[in-house]
C-alpha cells in the first residue's frame, strides 16, 4: 500500500503543471468562464511562461559568459618512486585543494553569473605510457601544487599539453576510430562503493601484502599497444544536489539528509513501535521505537552512516578508448574496448552500490529493431570525443538543454540523434580516492611515470 501512495504521490509531484492545467480547464468549460481566460487570463499567462523563460536564458548566458573566462590548465602529476602512504593522503589532498565551496551572493549568481569551479581528475594511457592529470582553472593552480606536495613531497607537478587534441576527430575520413561511455551508479547515491578501507588500505599493510583496488586499471592502461590510447576522466565539484522532500510540494533537502531518509526506509521493515506508558491526565500513550537490524542489513547500514561523515562532491565519470583504424576497424570490436567497460568492476559491493555503464558513445540509446549504422556509431562516438574534451558535465551548453531526449520523445530522439542527459552523482571524498590516487610500489608497471630521485633541500651548514 505503502509504494502505491508513494507511486501516486511521485506522479503529482512530477506531473502537477499538467494536472492544474487539466484542472483549470475543465473549470473553465463547466462554469463558462473560457471567454474571460482567454480575453484576460491567458495573456497573463503568457507573460508569466515567457518572463520564466527570459529568467532561464538569462541565467544560462551569464553563466556560460562567466565561464568563457576561466582559464584551465592541465597539470601532470608524476608519482614519487616510493610511494609509502595509504590512498588517506589523497584524499586529504581532495578534501583540501578542491572542495571550493563558497557562497554566492545575488549580485555574483544573477548578475556576474558565478558558478562553483570543477575538477578532472584524470587516468591517460598514450601508447601504453600512464599519466596522472588534473585539469583546474588557472587561479587555483598553486594551491593544487602546495597541497599535493604536501601529501606527496616527493611528486613532481608540471603543466601539459591536453592529450586529447592529438586524435583530431571520429569520422570516416579521419584516421582513429574509438568508443567510449559515461558510468552511474546501481542503487541510489546514499549507499557508497567498496572503498580502499574496505581493503583494509588504511591500515598501511605492508607492500607484499597490499590489494590496491586501481592497480587493474593501471595495468590495463599499461597494456596498451603503439597507437592505442585509453582515457578516464572523474570530474567533480562541490555537492549542492537537491531532492523533492516526501510530503511536500516544493520542500528540498540536500543528499545528507537523503542518506539519513534511505537509511530510514532500509531500516523500515526491522522498525517496530510501542506504547510503553500512558501520560496522565492526557489520555496519550507514549511510544517507544524499536529498531532490530539483523546481520546481513548491519553493514548497509553501517555504510550509509558512514558516507555523510565526509564531504560530498557532484561526480561524473567517463572513460574513452580511440585508437588507430588500422587497429580498431571501423564496425568492430577490440579487446580493449571491451575491457575498459569492467574497469571499474572491483568497487562493486552487492549489498551496497556498484558502478553502472550507460551511455555507451551514445550508440545503444539509437539502436532498436535495426542496430545503428557504422556511420551513427562513428558520429556519436565523435560526439563522445567532444565532450571528453570539453570535460562537459555541470553546466553543460544550451544544445544539451533544447537537443536532449528529454524534450525529444521517442522515436524522434532516435532519428534527430538527441542528446542523452548526463548522469551525476555524490560521492564523498573516500570514495574519490579509492578511484584516483597512486598506487604503492609492489605495482611494477614499467608504463607508469614515477619520480627516479629522491630530492631533498641542502644542509643548512655549507659553508658560504
């Protein structure tokens, strides 16, 4: 009965425009009051839809002219040798260097257009050879040295060229081919992956006896051969996601409050209430709650608790692989290509949550009773290219927001090739660095850069 009301209630929620429209109609011709409607109400109306739409392109062009003028730099991060610390230092440097939260007033948001900054981090293997990257705005750039220094004093920081402009395009006339998709998560954002201390990495374990859950993408990314390139790309920003608060109209609560509300819904069955005394001279009965989680539910709910204890980042996460044609033919299928899809299989934990692959270049979502052509295939993986590139996805540019599947029903949206919607997600600073941060030294990936010399300040008492 429970998911019934709560069906009927998600409906209202989500198609209250059309009922109050459906509403006012049948008003309108039961009391014959059209006439007036049209005559004075509708183009009231009218002003009301058309000042909510200046409002919308409005905020957008300002946004979009703010950020035309943030300048970002790619930055290489090369490994020290010896790296001695559990992923806890990356996620310190996380927690410190990118979490820029910060307040906007009326004048910065509505006038200037002000936006959070976000962050990629990023995996590239070029030919086999490992990088580490992290795309930020310039203005930033020494605080991401000063902080990873301070985790990593033996890194080395450097400025690169965005790897991604030496593959020119997709297309039949273009020499790579290439293939790629966009991840979200099984289950709802509250519940968290298998993290590094669920590999019981926080305990600094010794090397010989370390199970570091990247080095499987490190070592595929090192696999790869001449002409081959796979890239990963985590792209982050501090959490201001919003939900519908059950019970209201337009009540919002922020993803903290949504793990504590899915922790109560886990918990429901196991819940149990009783009147234990009665208040006197009231006639009301007092209550007491009673919550029996049996074994298998104690660690779920473990984890949730757990989550909300750190900060919270809006993540997206998309991963390519492109290669040359005379190696990935046009219409096939690699083995790369088809690995970089389980890359991140060893963050799944069933009674929790667990990475999904969707949006795979945007192809599947084109492909029904006929599978999509070569020429589709190679367009939207080109497409695919682009928004890598453009590490595109919190304010993403208004083609996204007209050209969506979303305002394009079915079939429509397959012919006119719409866009697919991005999928963000929370993921809290631990989970960030069990999925990006360097893997200790009993990883012997030849591929993979690291620092060769320790470096160290001179003594202070040289002679002069």
């Amino acid at each position: 009965m429970d998911s019934i009301m709560d069906g009927i209630e998600n409906a209202i929620t989500g198609y209250w425009p059309w009922l109050l429209v459906a509403v006012v109609g049948f008003l309108l011709w039961e009391f014959n009051l059209l006439y007036v409607f049209v005559s004075f109400l509708l183009p009231l109306v009218g002003v009301i839809i058309l000042g909510r739409l200046a409002w919308i392109l409005w905020i957008h062009y300002i946004q979009q002219d703010f950020i035309s003028g943030i300048d970002f730099v790619l930055l290489e991060i090369i490994p020290p040798r010896e790296v001695l610390r559990s992923p806890k230092a990356m996620e310190l440097f996380i927690t410190n260097a990118l979490y820029q939260f910060s307040m906007k007033g009326g004048k910065e948001e509505y006038w200037q257009g002000a936006v959070w900054f976000w962050f990629s981090l990023e995996l590239a293997s070029i030919d086999g050879q490992v990088h580490f990257y992290i795309r930020t705005p310039t203005r930033l750039r020494n605080l991401i040295e000063t902080q990873m220094y301070a985790q990593y004093p033996q890194a080395q920081v450097k400025e690169a060229e965005d790897y991604t402009l030496a593959v020119d395009e997709i297309s039949p006339r273009s020499a790579w081919n290439g293939w790629g998709c966009e991840f979200a998560l099984e289950k709802p954002e509250a519940y968290p992956i298998k993290t590094y201390i669920d590999f019981a990495l926080d305990k600094d374990p010794k090397e010989e006896y370390k199970v570091d859950p990247i080095s499987p993408v490190i070592e595929f990314l090192g696999s790869l051969q001449k002409g081959e390139q796979a890239w990963i790309q985590i792209i982050i920003t501090p959490s201001k996601k919003t939900y519908h608060t059950k019970g209201t109209w337009f009540g919002k609560h922020d993803w903290v409050a949504e793990v504590k509300l899915e922790t109560e819904k886990l918990l429901a069955p196991f819940t149990s209430y009783k009147d234990v005394e009665e208040l006197e001279g009231i006639g009301l009965k007092r209550s007491r709650k009673e919550i029996r989680v049996p074994d298998y539910m104690k660690r779920p709910v473990e984890k949730l608790g757990l989550k909300v204890t750190k900060l919270g980042f809006d993540t997206g996460i998309r991963v390519m692989y492109v290669a040359k044609k005379e190696i990935y033919p046009p219409g096939t299928r690699t083995n790369a290509s088809r690995d970089i899809r389980l890359i991140f299989r060893q963050y799944a934990s069933p009674d929790v949550n667990a990475f999904d692959r969707i949006n795979s270049a945007q192809a599947d979502r084109y492909s029904g009773i006929f599978p999509a052509s070569k020429e589709t295939v190679m367009l939207l993986a080109n497409r695919m290219l682009n928004e890598y590139r453009e590490r595109a996805f919190f304010h993403v540019p208004l083609r996204h927001h007209l050209f969506n599947q979303k305002t394009i029903p079915w079939p429509f949206s397959g012919f006119l090739k719409a866009y697919v919607h991005h999928k963000t997600f929370v993921l809290n600073t631990e989970e960030i660095a069990t999925i990006w941060h360097f893997p200790g030294q009993i990883l012997k990936v030849p591929t993979l850069e690291r620092i060769e010399s320790k470096e160290a300040s001179p003594p202070t008492n040289l002679p002069i």
